[in-house]
C-alpha cells in the first residue's frame, strides 16, 4: 500500500465508526423504553467495546503519524490490451476501474447540488445517477471483504485528495463533506474547459 492510503484508511474507519455509535445509543434508548433490560445491557456492553475500539483506532492513526514512514513506490500499471481473469479477487490491476480522479468534479457537483454538504451516503447516491454511464463492470464488483463495491470505496478515498487540494473542508463535522471555495472555483472552471 502506498503510504500516503494509511491516513484515509484510518480516516474512513473512523468516520464510520461516529456514524455507528449513534445508532446503537438509538437502539440502546429504544430497547431501555420497551424495558428490555437484559437486551439493553448486551447493546451497552457492545457500544463500549466501539467506542473502546475507536479510541485504539485513533491512537493507532496518531502513532502512524509520528512514525513518519517515508512514501513507497505506486504499482506499475498493466499493459494496454492485456486480458486478465479475476480469479484471486486481490488488488484490481491499474486501469481497470475508474480512477479516482475521475470522481473529483462529480463529487463537487453533488455537493453544490446539496447546497454546498452533504454525508456520505447522499454523495454516492448522486454519484449512482450523474456517474452511471461512466461506471463500468470492474467498479460495480464487490472487494474482497464481500460488503464494499468499489467504485463507493474509491470515493471515500477520493475524499482525502480533494481534502488535499483544498476541495473540501478539513474542519467540516465529522462525516460531512463540505465544498470549500476553492473547490467552487475548480469546479467552475472545469464546466469553462469543457464549453
């Protein structure tokens, strides 16, 4: 992996973990109003375990920062007209799905479109209408974890760079994206280059 994925991966888990924690409080309130208590002690046990395991997530996140491993090398990619089977469901070959860059201007758009933020769950729902006849087979396969596709996941990658850039926010609350001035600008010049 290259070094510079460890930071979005950390990032992605971590989102998902806040977007799980609410959920099972829900549950949690919902089972203690129904007075299934034995129920609701499971679920409670459970969201300490996440939120435990969400603590270990972050400190892990902060030591790989203090590391300050130095970057490796990209795969090269595959050779033009070179059939491949998939057989092992490893890593796709470069150039098969789409690329990650591909998703910048969509992902921007969608925002605009949403006033400017939106979760992630609403980014991918527009991204399944306003990318459909750019998505091909290789995107729509599920990763080997058997519950990803992995056109969803390289937009949740997707969102670091345009992080980088200066696309989006790094301080918007956590699980929202939100577009940033510059990233307005970039999209708008986009729409002039393909006038």
């Amino acid at each position: 992996m290259i070094n510079k994925e460890v930071i979005p991966a950390f990032e992605m888990l971590l989102e998902e973990l806040e977007r799980i924690i609410p959920e099972l409080n829900a549950r949690g309130k919902q089972l203690l109003d129904e007075k299934k208590y034995p129920q609701a002690r499971e679920l409670i046990s459970k969201a300490e375990t996440v939120v435990s395991f969400q603590a270990k997530v972050k400190a892990l996140r902060d030591e790989w920062l203090r590391m300050d491993v130095p970057q490796t090398q990209a795969p090269k990619p595959a050779k033009p007209g070179k059939r491949i089977t998939r057989t092992n469901l490893g890593k796709l070959q470069e150039g098969l799905r789409t690329k990650n860059e591909a998703f910048h201007m969509p992902i921007l758009q969608a925002l605009v479109d949403r006033g400017g933020s939106a979760k992630f769950g609403e980014v991918i729902a527009a991204l399944t209408h306003d990318m459909a006849d750019t998505l091909n087979a290789y995107d729509w396969e599920k990763l080997p974890d058997g519950k990803s596709i992995r056109w969803q996941n390289s937009v949740g990658w997707t969102k670091m760079a345009l992080r980088d850039l200066g696309y989006l926010s790094g301080v918007s609350p956590r699980g929202i994206w939100e577009i940033t001035p510059l990233g307005r600008q970039a999209l708008l010049e986009s729409k002039q280059v393909f006038k």
